[in-house]
C-alpha cells in the first residue's frame, strides 16, 4: 500500500515507484500529478502502414546512414534497430 504524500501528488503509488528507481522528488512528483503519465504511446501508423517514402523521411531524421539504398522492408529494419 502506498503512503498517502497528501494533495501535492494525485498518484501516490506512481510517486513511490519511481523514486524507488532513483528518480527525484520534483521529477517523480511531476511524472506523478500529470494525468497522462499512465498511457501509453501507439499513435502512430505502424511502419508497414507507411510509405516508403514516409519511412525514408523517418530514417532521416533520426540519421540512419544508407537509406537511400534501402528497401521499404529494409528500412522498417532499421528503423526498428534504431528505437
């Protein structure tokens, strides 16, 4: 059972958590308060759901060398292996 921290932080249990894993209060206590800390992610279209040119746009942002060489199941790959 979580200490109750009083108002100042919404997810008492969360709090805990994470200072346990080293974080400091005000992080653990921010992470805590914001309403969608506990969702998850998944927004985006999966990779197969895009373009190739759409992936090549990713790989260059994020600096994959070689893209422009690369397959559309090639580039999935590596952007996978980047994350």
């Amino acid at each position: 059972m979580a200490k109750d921290h009083g108002s100042q932080i919404k997810n008492d249990e969360q709090y805990e958590e994470l200072r346990d894993k080293g974080m400091s209060k005000e992080k653990a206590a921010r992470i805590a308060n914001d309403s969608d800390s506990g969702e998850k992610g998944g927004k985006a279209d999966k990779y197969e759901n895009r373009s190739k040119e759409e992936l090549y746009q990713k790989a260059k942002e994020v600096g994959i060398e070689g893209r422009s060489d690369m397959s559309k199941e090639e580039l999935i790959e590596a952007l996978r292996e980047n994350r």
